[in-house]
C-alpha cells in the first residue's frame, strides 16, 4: 500500500537539503508577504522576522510539546494516534511559517484529527478536558482550523506509520531466525521510534526502513546480531540489499545526531518575544484583528442562512400554489 500512497508520492522527499530549502523557502514568502521592503537588509528583516533557524528551533520545542500532551492523554491513545499527529505536524509547517499559524494552536489540531483519521474515537469535549486553559476557546481554535489543516496537507490525510512493519519482522525473526529472542526487542524499538518522530527521518524513509532500523537498533543495544539476518533471510537479492542497508545506515545516523532539543528557556523567549511582534495578528485568536474576522464571517453566515431560508419559504409558497386547485365557479 505505501509504494503507491500519496504519502510516499508527495511526503517522501530525497534528502535534508530538500527539506532544509523548502522551509527556507516558506520563511522567506511570509517575509515577502508581510510587505517587507525590497531595499530592506538581510540583517534588518533578522531583526524584525523570525529567521528560518529560529522558526525550525521554534517548531522544534513545539515537537518535544507535541510529544508531552500525547504521552499525558488521558484516555491514553495508541502509538499510530501520535504517530499520525507528528506527520501532520511537520507536513503543516514545511509549507506554513510559524509567523503565519501559531504551534500551539495548529499542535491539538494535529492531535484532534489524527484522532479521527486513526479511528480513535472521542468527542470535542472530552479532548478540550486535556487542553490546560480556556476549553471554549481551544475547541474553537481546534474546530476552525481543522479545515486549514486538512487543506494545507492536500487532504493526504493517510498515513503509514512504522509499527505494523516492526510486527511484521517481529513475526519474521520468530519464525525464520529463531535463536535471537524477538519479544525482547520491543522496549528498544519502542524507544528508538519515539526518538524518529523528533527527526525529519518519517519525511525521508518508508516505514519498513524506519521499521527495520528500529529492529537493528534494538537488537544492538542488546547486543544481538542480526546483520546474517537482513543479509541471509530477509534480503537475498544482492542488488536489493544495499539500497535497504544505507537507508538503515542513514536512519540511525539521524537519530543518533538528533539530540532530544530541550532549548534554552531563554532562546524560547527571546523567539516569542520577536515572534509577538511579526505573526499575523489575522490569525491570532486572541487579536482584534481576529475578532473581528471571526464576526464578520459570523454575519455574512447569518445573512446567507436567513437568504436562504426565505428562499425556501418562497419555494414552499410557490409549490403550494401549484398544488392548491382553483375553485370551480357555481352552477
């Protein structure tokens, strides 16, 4: 299913530059958006916009928040939920500034409708219950940008996570590579796939090279080997192998360089401090700007729904008419 999925058709990109120059890219059409002007300096739209390495460090701590509201969930949701939460969210900022839609608005976005794509079933309120804050508010925020967030993804709303392939080769090591414990490899796969979500690694790697990396990792930490394995029972077609093994090989470098980016508090603020400056106060629930939108498109509902209901009302008036037979005149 995933070799012809729009999720390796349109989300699989060919390396880090790649991803690297598209965020790039989206960092500078917002600056050119904001009507910044042409004579302006590197330096001095550094000063007044958040640059791109700012924004990536920004969404970066959002991740690590992504990670802590899924892990604290109550009722707790199964893997493939946060999993899916994770693809939305990275796909949603590739091409959308954090200067445009603020992380913790579009984060339990993310969270809600991988709620419903993963079939993990639980209404509005019961999600807001683990909003901190205002829940009135985070179910509005959640529900007015649940559309954004579909659209902004081309409604590639699939996703095809690592762990039905990591069961896969779980069932494979049991049966045809019997000496090497395969229960025992859960914790370490476990841990190492959690570790995959804080990296690019699900928009580089399918998930049966993620999954397999998970496999290896695991089974080193325990130091088990399963090179004979990979060389002689899964992979016997020499041509195939060595694609399969720099794929691993690039997995668990990623992994490894990605450190858990616990930053600063300090950097944080200073990007938030910059970042209240220059966001789209359009989008910000809480400017006047907002407000004011949201009332508006309050209005112009209300009058297209009072149109349409004297438009119906006319129907009703017209075909009862039709239906209603003249009197004959008296004999």
């Amino acid at each position: 299913m995933f070799p012809t999925s729009t999720q390796k058709k349109y989300w699989i990109f060919a390396d880090v530059d790649s991803i690297r120059q598209i965020r790039e890219k989206t960092n500078r059409e917002f600056i050119a958006s904001r009507s910044a002007p042409s004579e302006m300096s590197e330096s001095d739209k550094a000063a007044i916009f958040l640059t791109a390495q700012e924004e990536h460090t920004y969404f970066s701590h959002f991740q690590n928040q992504l990670k802590d509201f899924c892990s604290k969930f109550q009722p707790p949701m199964n893997k493939t939920v946060i999993a899916t939460a994770f693809h939305f969210f990275k796909r949603f900022y590739l091409y959308n500034s954090v200067m445009n839609y603020h992380p913790k608005e579009i984060l339990v976005t993310c969270v809600y409708l991988a709620c419903k794509i993963e079939e993990f079933n639980i209404s509005i309120s019961q999600f807001v219950s683990n909003v901190k804050g205002d829940r009135e508010k985070a179910t509005e925020i959640i529900l007015n940008n649940e559309l954004l967030l579909m659209s902004a993804m081309n409604f590639h709303l699939t996703i095809h996570n690592p762990y039905r392939p990591v069961e896969g080769f779980l069932i494979d090591i049991k049966t045809r590579f019997s000496h090497v414990e395969a229960e025992s490899l859960r914790q370490g796969i476990d841990v190492f796939l959690d570790k995959v979500l804080l990296t690019d690694v699900p928009l580089l790697h399918s998930p049966s090279q993620i999954a397999l990396a998970a496999v290896l990792q695991a089974a080193s930490k325990l130091d088990e080997r399963l090179d004979s394995y990979v060389t002689e029972v899964l992979i016997t077609d020499k041509q195939m192998l060595q694609p399969v093994v720099d794929a691993v090989r690039s997995i668990r470098y990623n992994v490894r360089e990605k450190v858990v980016e616990t930053y600063n508090r300090d950097v944080i603020r200073a990007i938030e401090k910059k970042l209240e400056k220059c966001r789209n106060q359009e989008n910000n629930p809480d400017s006047k700007i907002y407000k004011s939108k949201m009332m508006d498109e309050l209005e112009d509902e209300e009058m297209e729904s009072d149109t349409y209901a004297m438009a119906l009302e006319q129907q009703q008036t017209n075909v009862q008419k039709l239906l209603t037979k003249p009197t004959s005149p008296s004999a």
